[in-house]
C-alpha cells in the first residue's frame, strides 16, 4: 500500500465513533524480551481503539514472536531488516520513523534505552529511533538488576531530559526462577492508556453527518481540569518513623491516568508511593496530611476532584528531633491529634468543584459507614470498597467498589483497578455533561 493511500486512509470524512482514535498511527518497535508476547495484545487492543499500526522488529524479538504474527494482528507488513532492498525503495527507514504519530518501544530491553540514550544505530530499529521527529513512548521490561544498575539509570536519566515519555516498569515476579522485582513490562491496557494520553490532549472531533449536524466531541474532559490525591501519607513520629495506611497509590494513579486519557488537565497529588507517574499528568509529591492539604488547595479551581489517597488520619502531636531509643527507660508515650479533613474541607468550602468524589476503605459494614461518610463530609459521591485482608485489595490489581451516591448505590462487579479507573472518568464525564445541559432552573 503506498503512502499516499494510506494518508487518504486515515483522513476519511468519517471517523468511526467507537473507533476514537481513527487516523491517528503508531509505529511499535518490538525489542528482544520475553514480554514481546505482550506486544501482540497491545497492538490488537490498539486496533480495536482505531489506530493504525506498523511495527518493527529487533532480531532478538524475532526469537519470541514471529512477523507473521504482528503483521496478521496490525494489517501491515513487519519490518526487520534495515538494508532490505525492497523495504527502502517502498518507504525507506526515515520515511517510516516519521509516518506515525507516535513511536512506541515495548519491550524497550536495556540494550534499546542505551542505543537510544546514546545515539547508536545499527539497526532498523534503532535507526528508526534516532531518525523519529515524532514523539517516543518506551516501557521498559529487563531484570531487576540491570533496571537498577548505574548504567540503565544513567540512560534512563538521559532519555527522561530529551523528552522520552516512559511507562512502567512494574514489580512483581520475572521470566527467571526465583527472581522478583521492579522491571516487569507495563501491561498492555497501561501502554495504551499512556499512549491515547499523549495523543489526546485536544479534543477528537467526528466529521459532520450526512444531515449537517454539529461535530460531536470525542473527548469527554477535554478543556475539564480534574484533581486526584492517591497513595498514603507518612505522618514522622521521629526522623526514622512515621504513621502511614497500607495504601500502593495503584488506583489513584490509574484514575489519573484515565482523565488524562479522557482529554483533561490533570492535577495528581501523590503521597510517598513506588509507582512511575502517569503520562501527561502533572504530579504534586507530597508526604504528610498537612502537605498534601496545602497542595490540592493550591490547584483549585478544577471541574472535578477525586480523593483516593489514604490520608493518615492522625499525627502526634510532636515530632520527635531525634531517633527514640528503645530499652533501658520508661515505653515513650505519644499523644496523636487528628490531620485535616480534606476531603470535607472542599467539599464545603471555595471554590467548590462542581464534583467531588470521595473513597471509602472500610473492612466492614462497608455500605453503612460510605453512606454516613457520603452525608458526613459533603461530597457528591463515594467510591466505597472493602479493603480487608482476604480481599488483597490493598496493593493489589483489582478492586470491587460500590459507587454512592444521593441517586442510591451501583453496585460494580471486580474490575482491574484501570478498568474501575475508566469507568468512574465516563461516570463523571457523563455527570458534567448532564449538570451542563440542565435547563436553568
């Protein structure tokens, strides 16, 4: 298929409605890792989400997954050899970093992130890298070690100052026997979220209808500003300890990750968590209660604000100078006063947003104690779920949760906390829309 067919392609007059990202491309440069199997779900679920995808293979990738598979999945040829007569005369490797919208490397192995941090090009893949005008997203994927060795967190510090987009790596176990850690591929679903965030923020517009009707907007935040706190806070007790709840930051995270998806400003304010930041969002890091009171203050106004940190709710009431030793005197006493509410202090003071959105984190009678949180603090709704042991919602990749509000309670079944992320961004969405267009009473 030539190029210019391909353009006619991707700028039709219509744009497909459950296809929002028709006519936007990717190109995914496949590295040699075993998560390159993953590759095959990314580009499909990117297919279905309406981008076009080409795709490139390093040799060692060709050792986990074949191009007849990546070419069957993306409806284009796989590229692998960067001196193939018949691929330059078609496109030619220059011409092929640049046709896309966004260049994506998963796996991106260490040896990628060094050619790339690095300027070497010995390769199509690489080559492509170094020959782009167009923006990089990478996830990486390598043992733990090499992830944390000096040379990796030199490139990867390189790469983050030229504007290199990153998402992942996740913990958790690897390929290897035995071994464990920070270095797992981000998966699919959390790719293509960071993907539609860098390729989204303006708002899709359908072409008009045949009726010559209006354009409809595909983006349900874009122009929203939306505010979201996640992870815990650490309340010191003395310079060596605090006072925290057992809170990953997962699912804020993911919300954040999601309005910016959706097309908004996103402000997110995160405690002390162990978590890449989301793409396109901007990230307030803050540690204790106070802190992090101070800082969703200082970003109002915004249209929506979603509180799902776990926000200590205690502090003592003085922080010890000194680390305090045990044994040989009397146990220490410690007199705890309450951190500030900040989730009823928005909720009831100025500006207020238009939504606010509280969690609640209970470990029993959990629809009883949202609803008395719902009309005790004031917000408009409560994301309610059951965070007991057995649950292993706490750091954990799923959630259960009961969204509460005014209107009765929705019960929602177990989700991946993306998917409960995704949800809640289209409930709150489609609230704005329904507030907007009310008739004035």
């Amino acid at each position: 298929m030539s190029d210019d067919r391909r353009s006619d392609d991707h700028h039709s007059d219509a744009v497909d409605a459950g296809k929002p990202f028709a006519g936007r491309s990717l190109l995914i440069l496949i590295g040699g890792g075993i998560a390159a199997y993953k590759v095959l779900e990314l580009i499909r679920r990117a297919k279905d989400r309406g981008f076009s995808v080409r795709a490139i293979l390093t040799k060692a990738a060709t050792e986990f997954v074949t191009p007849l598979s990546v070419a069957s999945l993306s409806g284009e040829k796989a590229f692998t050899d960067l001196f193939s007569l018949t691929d330059e005369a078609d496109i030619g490797h220059i011409a092929l970093s640049r046709s896309s919208d966004l260049v994506v490397v998963a796996p991106a192995t260490a040896d990628l992130l060094a050619k790339l941090a690095n300027g070497h090009a010995d390769d199509l893949a690489s080559t492509a890298l170094l020959a782009t005008d167009k923006p990089v997203l990478v996830a990486p994927a390598m043992n733990p070690r090499m992830w944390a060795h000096p040379a990796t967190v030199r490139n990867t510090d390189t790469l983050r100052g030229d504007g290199v987009h990153f998402v992942g790596p996740n913990s958790g176990a690897m390929a290897e026997r035995g071994e464990s850690g920070l270095g797992r591929m981000a998966e699919p679903h959390e790719i293509l979220t960071a993907i539609e965030a860098l390729l989204a923020p303006a708002p899709l517009l359908l072409a008009r209808d045949g009726a010559g009707g209006g354009r409809l907007t595909l983006l349900p935040l874009a122009g929203k500003r939306v505010l979201v706190t996640s992870g815990p806070t650490h309340e010191p007790i003395d310079p060596v300890r605090y006072i925290a709840n057992r809170s990953s930051g997962k699912q804020g995270h993911a919300i954040a990750a999601a309005a910016a998806a959706a097309g908004a400003e996103v402000i997110l304010v995160s405690g002390p968590v162990n978590l890449p930041d989301p793409p396109g969002v901007k990230v307030r890091r803050v540690t204790t209660a106070r802190d992090m009171l101070a800082a969703v203050l200082a970003n109002l106004p915004v249209d929506i604000a979603i509180f799902a940190a776990a926000v200590a709710d205690w502090r003592t009431a003085e922080e010890a100078d000194a680390k305090i030793k045990k044994g040989g005197g009397p146990m220490p006493q410690f007199s705890l006063v309450e951190n500030p509410d900040i989730l009823a202090t928005v909720s009831k003071g100025s500006p207020r947003p238009p939504l606010v959105i509280g969690f609640a984190a209970e470990t029993d009678m959990v629809l009883e104690h949202a609803r008395a949180k719902l009309a005790r603090k004031g917000c408009d709704w409560i994301v309610a779920n059951d965070v007991s042991k057995e649950t292993g919602v706490m750091g954990g990749a799923s959630n259960t949760v009961h969204l509460i509000s005014a209107d009765g309670i929705e019960n929602w079944p177990t989700l991946d906390k993306t998917e409960v992320a995704r949800r809640l961004i289209a409930r709150a969405a489609a609230y704005l829309a329904n507030e907007e267009n009310a008739p004035a009473v």
